[in-house]
C-alpha cells in the first residue's frame, strides 16, 4: 500500500513532497506556517490579502494609522469612491511580508504566494500588478492566483524579469474556467507551471454556486486531467478540498495528481494565525455547524461556522482603514446592504445586517471563521483534555501524518503532560 511519501512534485528539476499547503487568508496561513511546511520539503503560501494590515500587527509598519487618518473626513460619508489606496504603500507591505519569509525560509521546500483577484481595492489593475510585481522582486519562488478568473493577471507580469523564472499557477474549479484562461493567455507563450483544481468542500469562498453539493472533486479533476492529456499538456495538476488524510492524498496522487493541496487540517496548528480561543471554535464544531452562504460581498459563496461573530454584525463600513473589496467604483455590496438597513431603521442603535457581512474588518479581527466542510473532523485528529478542549498540533505532526500514514488512519499527537 502507498503514501504520499512514495510520490514527489516535480518542478523542473526541483522536487518536493506532493503536499501544498494552501493560502488562507487574511495571515491564517502565515509566514511561520509556509516556513515549516519549506522546511518540510513541500510548498507552503503566504497570503497577500490585506498586507498592509498584517505587516502593522507583525512588523509595527503604520499603514492603517496613515489611511484611517488621510480619510478620516469621508467615514460618515456613504460615498467612497475617494478612498485609494497608496501604491507606494502596497508595494512596502507586499516588499516586507514576503522577503522577510524569503530570508527566514530553510529547507528544500517552497513559498509561495495566493493572490485573490477579487481584493479589487478600489483600483483593480493598478493594484493587482504592484502585488504580483512586489512579491516577485521580493523573492518569492511562485504565485498561485486565486480568488477570480484571472485572465489579464499573467499580462500584468509579463514584464516583471522573473515572470519565466518563478512558479505560476492558477486556481479553477472547472475545465472550462481552465479552457478560457488558456485560450486569453495564448499570445503571451507562457503555461502555467501548475493547476490546482479546487473542489466544493474547500474552505475560503468557492468557485461553485450555491448548488456547491453536486460537485464532486474527483470527477472535475478527471475532466482536467483528460483535457490537459488530450492537449498534450504537461501540466502539474494538483487537487484541492476535502482531502483529510494521507489516504485521501495518496488515491489522488495514484490517479495522477502531481500534488494535492490541503488547509483545513493545519487551521488546527499552532504554527497558523487563528487564535488559540477560536481553533478550540474549530475543534468543537459539528457537522451542522459547518455552513456555506451568500454574505461575503465577492459574491462568492463562502464556507464558514454558524457561530462566526461576522453573521449579522451590522458595523458602519470600515473602508477608510481598509477597504480591500471596493470595486472599480468605490462600491461593495456590504456598504449597500448596510444603507438599506440603516434606512429601514433610521432610529435603531444596533444595526442588524443578515445579507452580506464587512468582509475586510471581520477577516482581519479573526472574526468570520472561514474553514472547509470537513472542519467536524478535526476533533478526530488530536486529544481532548480533561477539560473539555483540544490539544492544538504542530504543522510538523499533521504535514508528516499526510505525508507517511496509510489505511485512512491519523496519527493523535503524543499527550501532554
Ligand atoms: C481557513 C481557510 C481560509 C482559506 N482562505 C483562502 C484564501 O484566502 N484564498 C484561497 O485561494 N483559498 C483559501 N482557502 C482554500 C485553501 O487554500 C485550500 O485550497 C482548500 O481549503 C483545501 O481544502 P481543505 O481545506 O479541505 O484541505 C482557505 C481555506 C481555509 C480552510
């Protein structure tokens, strides 16, 4: 019987355990995460949505401070097409995340970076290219874009030096996304290095409708896999969602995947960003506290617990001091969905919104806890206290249990003292 371990991920001449870890953000999947996962020998990512407020709570960098105070004047204003970002900014933020994991990272493994195109951040080329140019110059050993279709997103780094040199991949959940991103990116002569396929049971926003269910990950990877053989494309293809245990990784590997890529397993570590008092959230949930809804403004359906604080929170918007899911227009459909309320309810003193949730200031306050569909299971995956909680995990316990068990087994950590 294989495992993982009896396959590698092949870059050129680079290999690595067939295991990516995935991007989760905002800082879930955080700098200290990807550098273990390196070290490890496979790729681990760093996200880059809402750098400049990470770095302020990493590095102490003022980014937040300096927007908040340049835009203070519009906060009551419901207009905020005049809220921009400073390129220069974007780019000091994206310079310092990724080159001081750059310089930390040990190992044969990777970093890379995942890039949402729908943080459209009031300008969304502009600002797209300065985060793709940035991470490159800082060193990163590759992109995967995700979050949107991404079809003007190789062209916005054709002229970047490393545009051939780094790894580049693309999140699709359907061989037909994958076809049209193919076709847009002909003339540029330039494939991607990898295609993650992701699947309905991810955690983050999904590429599906809300008729998620009737996905299934196995059956799309096959279609791609065939597309690709058929194109004669040699293409790593790397499956994503609801892959729980080595085995579930190794039945994908022997139906020719290159890689897989996994999260939801590592939100349960101490190496990720969530605090401690919200993984025990993670470890407690049950089946039907696993949700999957309409309230993320991207307009992608989003998976997440029932109890996150984000689900009916009706705060003023928050787009001065962040403002990353502002369209072209200055508009989200959050800021609508709160004026609607406000004007049904002129006199109230607590905003109640139910449709869509401030995405930006919930996700960097840890408060819309977004996880995949087989959550309920990480109970399974380590011991329980006499008190009633969790015992957290390294990134090194769940990364070699992928990578070595066999027979759907999972191996508990060692108990506590
Ligand atoms: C907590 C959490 C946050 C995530 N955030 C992102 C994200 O910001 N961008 C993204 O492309 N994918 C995101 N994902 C999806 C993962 O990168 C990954 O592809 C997927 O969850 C793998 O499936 P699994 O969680 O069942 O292992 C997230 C997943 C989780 C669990």
């Amino acid at each position: 019987m294989k495992c993982v371990d009896d396959f590698r991920l092949q870059f050129g001449k680079h290999e690595l355990v067939p295991l990516m870890i995935g991007g989760m953000g905002v800082d879930i999947s955080t700098a200290d995460l990807a550098l273990e996962v390196a070290r490890l020998g496979g790729v681990g990512h760093l996200s880059d949505a809402m750098l400049p407020t990470v770095t302020d709570r990493r590095y102490k960098t003022k980014f937040v401070k300096e927007k908040t105070k340049q835009y203070k004047y519009n906060v009551e204003n419901t207009d905020k097409s005049a809220v921009q970002f400073d390129l220069g900014q974007i780019a000091e933020a994206t310079r310092v995340h990724v080159s001081r994991a750059m310089e930390a990272k040990r190992g044969s493994g990777m970093i890379f970076v995942n890039c949402m195109e729908k943080l459209t951040m009031n300008a969304p080329r502009e600002t797209l290219r300065v985060r793709l140019h940035e991470a490159l110059s800082a060193g990163i050993d590759g992109i995967t874009l995700s979050a949107g279709l991404h079809l003007g997103s190789f062209g916005l780094m054709a002229d970047h030096p490393r545009f051939h040199d780094a790894k580049l991949g693309i999140i699709v959940s359907s061989v037909r996304a994958l076809q049209i991103f193919l076709r847009k990116n002909a003339k540029l002569n330039r494939l991607p290095d990898y295609i993650v396929v992701e699947g309905p049971l991810a955690g983050g926003h999904l590429g599906f409708g809300m008729d998620w269910a009737e996905y299934d990950l196995m059956t799309i990877f096959k279609e791609i896999l065939e597309f690709l053989r058929a194109e004669k494309l040699e293409i790593p293809l790397i499956p994503a969602g609801g892959i729980f245990t080595g085995s579930d990784a190794t039945a994908f590997l022997e139906a020719g995947a290159a890689g897989v890529q996994v999260a939801t397993r590592f939100t349960a570590t101490h190496e990720c960003g969530l605090p401690e008092k919200i993984v025990q959230e993670y470890f407690k949930a049950s089946e039907a506290d696993v949700v999957v809804n309409t309230i993320s403004p991207t307009g992608y359906p989003m998976r997440m617990l029932t109890g996150s604080p984000a689900i009916g929170a009706g705060i003023r918007p928050n787009c001065e001091a962040y403002g990353y899911l502002l369209d072209a227009n200055g508009s989200c459909a959050y800021i609508t969905a709160y004026n609607e309320q406000v004007a049904l309810h002129p006199d109230a003193k607590k905003i109640v919104v139910m449709d869509k949730t401030c995405l930006c200031t919930h996700m960097r306050n840890f408060d819309c806890w977004t996880c995949g569909h087989y959550t309920y299971r990480l109970k399974d995956t380590t011991n329980r206290r006499a008190d009633g909680s969790y015992q957290t995990l390294t990134a090194e316990h769940v990364f070699k249990d992928y990578q070595f068990s066999k027979d759907n087994k999972i191996a508990l950590p060692a108990v506590e003292n």
